[in-house]
C-alpha cells in the first residue's frame, strides 16, 4: 500500500473518532479544555442564574455571590470568548450591587449592542421586594442616566416571578404579576433602549393581562419572527391556576388568533413543572415540562409542542406519540432552545438524588421530534455538576451554565462550551447522500434527493473544522469541483449529512 492510501487512512479512522467530530465535541478554544470554574466571591457560595451574549462575543453572566454570613449580593461576571474574566469590566471582570438587604440576586441579564449590560431581579428585605433593573456602561460602571440614578423600579410588588427580554433594537420588555386592588394579574411593560416607558405599547406602555381572575405567575418571554410574543405563565381559568401561553401583537394586546382571545391553556402533562419554552419561525412553540417523585426517585421530563393557533399538536415526536420522551429516570433538564434550522436542543442534568448534580445532558431533535443522532457529547467535563441555563452563540455554539456542587465546597460558576454547527436554513430530506468518485482527483459528483424547489447550503472543511469551500445544492446532483485543495481528507456538511470526502 503507498504512503499516500496509509495516511489517508489514518486521517479516516482519526476523523471518526470522537475527537474530529465536531456538533457535541467540547470547544477547546474555551479555557484549553471546553470548561471553565470560577470563584467569584473567594471562598463564599456563587450562583448563577441567567446568561447573555454581547455583540462582541463576550459573555455576561447574572446571580449573586455570598459576602459572609449567607449574605447574598448581585453579581453581573463578564467573559471574554475564551473563558478568561474581561479584565476591562469591573473589578476583574466582577461587578457587585450592594442593596443593603441579605439575599438578593440579579435573575435577568441582557446586552445592548452598544455593550451595555442591563441586569435585574427582585430586591429588598423579603415580604417587601421589588423588581429592580441596573444598566451598566462597557466598564461595569453603573450608568447612572438609567432609572433613578441607576435604579429602574418597573414595579413595587412582592411577587418574585419576573420574566425578562431583550429586543433587536435594544428596547426590552420585562413582566410581574401585580397586584390592582381586586386581582393579581400579570403586567407586562415596554422600555425604549434608553429606559424610558415606549408609550406606543399597551396602555401608556404596560400590557394588562389577565382573563377574569388572578394570574400569579409569569415565567418566560419569547420574542416571534415577526414581532409577535409569547409569554409563559400561571394564569387562573375556571378558578384553578393553570400554566397557560399567551400571544400578543407587538403593540402589546392580545392575538385573538390564538388560543381563546390570546390565550392557549397548556393542556398536556398538566401534573409536570414548566420549565422552558421556545418559538419556531411558523408559530409553533415547543414546551418543556419535568416531573419528580419520590420513592423511587424518578424525574421524567416531556417535550410537547403546540400549534401556531395554541392548539396541542399530537402529531409531535417520534412515531407521532405528541411529546418528546427522552426516558432517562435521572434526567433533570432545564432549557429548550431552537436552532435557526428549526431543530430543537434540550439541555439539563443527569442527577444523583441523593446529593443532586451529575454529567451534563445534551440532545438534539429534528422537527418533527425525532432524536438527531449527528449531535452527540461523548466528553464528560464537569462529572458534578448543576445545571442552570444553556444558550445558543451566534457562530451556533453552545454555551452551558451551572455551578459547581455544594458538597464539593462552595459553589463556583462553572461554563462549559459545545460546538454546534447548524447551518441557518430549514431542514430537508435526504435520501442515500453519496460522492462519486471519492477518492476524487479533481471534481466529484454528489447524489441525494431533496425536497422539490430547495435549495440546501453545504460546507467543506478540513479535518481541523476550517471552512474551506461552500455553496448549495438543489435537484439530485452536484459537481464540486475540488481542484483547489490539497491532497487530503475533508467532510462535506449539510444540515442532516456529513460526507467524507478524499482528495487524490
């Protein structure tokens, strides 16, 4: 055999290894091994409850550390892209708010694209909180023009539910139920990029949403394609609290398309918890719910999707059962997301239910519910490890947050990143993807079978994840025409296939 075909063969066995496969592979390029663990309080406990991407690609993280005591104070942390604290921001990349109460935390955190952060949760001695959102400047200074000298009070209420967004325009939106003297309804208020109320929104900026009896609770906001949102929560119907969607318009009433007057009962697995939401392009949203019970210990979790006009969609999942079961007994799972392509992410724990924390669970699904078994993590970064809350970067990695288990020490925040390379169309079928002749010396010719009228992207890259080359295919075939490339082994990559190719 000529050297030429012995090493074409080591790269081929190298490149099926989990080491070259690149959705589920931990990004090294992220504190030299894909994780980072960072003790902010220097020996107290730290936890970390949201996180947010800034423009630049640096990461923003909200909670609130322990200053002695088991007194708890906000925290915003910033991240540069390869792990290391933002030496610009902060102290160190450290931000802390002193209210002068004893257990507040930053809940939300957002970015503006001029790169301020906007953070925010509900603080004050308890039984007297209110929401609170601070903005602070590109060095972590506290940007006194917002609010009341820094402080923007959007409601006084006691009520720790608060749901928060971000727009493209750098307006935000955030949510709390309220209470107006006879109920509690949910609240739902507008502010311009500056703070001030967007008096177009609702009724002189604020949404009223309620349907004829107290709402209290308000989890989630999404934000549609078009404008439209979606907000998650417990809303009383019949005299019963049940978790319920809502749809608005953008100007902040209610959809009547959707469900009955804009609000759609979440009828399914209604024994199990709410714990995420996400919106697809067409309308649907997918919702994702958990169950634990004791003796024996067993968390369940169910994905179940409803249709752009609120309705159950039992079609959902494999084999058309109407829900995602991953049928895992320990799985603890925290968010949903959906990718660009419309595929769906699931992210969480696997437990242990005695002390709690364990590997990092992530899956990934095609749209109609299926398991896409292209992505997979084959790497264990943190063996214990609590999961919190997992986003999707704008170059289609993964970014997971969690802290680090309390019989361990002290929590620290830990992050893990996860390469994911989904490419921004929708999916489509393939039938017998396939290269002729490969190894090719010059041009090959790629067979498959798409969906009529689409056209699908493909990326060719080399075995170190390097883009090289990319266009789009359509019809049955394709020639590529591989002349500018050096002898070698190289992957062609669609949204459902990976195609590896060989250059004489």
């Amino acid at each position: 055999m000529s050297k030429k075909y012995v090493l074409l063969s080591t790269l081929l066995f190298l490149a099926s290894s989990p080491l070259f496969s690149q959705d589920g592979n931990p990004d090294i390029s992220f504190g030299g091994n894909g994780t980072i663990q960072t003790d902010i309080s220097g020996g107290g406990g730290d936890f970390a409850y949201d996180i947010a991407q800034k423009t630049d690609g640096k990461l923003i993280v909200a909670g609130g550390v322990d200053i002695g005591n088991f007194e708890f104070i906000p925290a915003i942390v910033q991240f540069d892209t390869n792990g290391d604290l933002s030496q610009s921001f902060g102290n160190n990349g450290i931000v802390l708010r002193d209210f002068g109460t004893d257990f507040d935390f930053y809940i939300h955190v957002g970015a503006q694209s001029d790169g301020k952060v906007i953070a925010g949760g509900s603080m004050g001695p308890s039984g007297n909180k209110i929401v609170i959102l601070n903005r602070y400047l590109e060095n972590g200074d506290l940007d006194t023009s917002f609010g009341n000298n820094g402080d923007l009070i959007p409601f006084n209420s006691d009520n720790e539910s608060s749901a928060f967004a971000m727009l493209d325009d750098d307006s935000f939106l955030i949510a709390n139920p309220v209470n107006n003297g006879s109920t509690i309804i949910i609240q739902l208020k507008k502010y311009l990029a500056n703070g001030t109320l967007d008096v177009s929104f609702g009724t002189n900026g604020t949404a009223f949403i309620e349907n004829g009896g107290n709402s209290n609770a308000v989890y989630f906001i999404k934000i549609m394609t078009n404008g439209n949102m979606v907000l998650a929560g417990d809303i009383q119907s019949n005299g019963t609290y049940k978790t319920s969607l809502v749809r608005l318009l953008p100007d902040g009433s209610k959809d009547a398309s959707f469900g009955t007057n804009g609000i759609a009962l979440i009828t399914e697995f209604t024994d199990f918890t709410l714990q995420s939401i996400g919106v697809y392009d067409n309308g649907n949203i997918a919702v994702l719910q958990s169950f634990y019970s004791v003796d024996p210990d067993i968390a369940q979790t169910r994905v179940t999707r409803y249709t752009a006009n609120g309705i159950f969609d039992s079609t959902f999942g494999p084999g058309g059962q109407g829900f995602i079961d991953p049928n895992i007994e320990n799985l603890v799972a925290r968010t949903l997301l959906i990718q660009p392509n419309q595929r769906l992410l699931l992210y969480g724990e696997y437990t242990d239910f005695f002390e709690g924390g364990g590997n990092t669970f992530i899956k990934r699904y095609h749209t109609n519910g299926g398991t896409d078994d292209s992505f997979n993590i084959t790497t264990v970064l943190n063996s214990e490890y609590f999961s919190e809350k997992m986003i999707l970067q704008e170059d289609g990695k993964l970014v997971c947050l969690g802290k680090s288990p309390w019989y361990s020490g002290d929590e620290d925040y830990v992050l893990e990143r996860y390469n994911n390379t989904p490419l921004n169309v929708p999916e489509f079928e393939t039938d017998s993807l396939t290269a002729f002749p490969n190894p090719a010396r010059n041009e090959v010719t790629i067979t498959y079978n798409l969906i009529e009228n689409t056209e699908v992207p493909y990326q060719i890259s080399d075995i170190s994840g390097k883009l090289l080359m990319e266009g789009k295919l359509s019809g049955r075939q394709a020639v590529i025409n591989l002349s500018a490339l050096q002898s070698g082994l190289y992957f062609l990559n669609t949204i459902n296939s990976t195609l590896r190719l060989v250059k004489e």
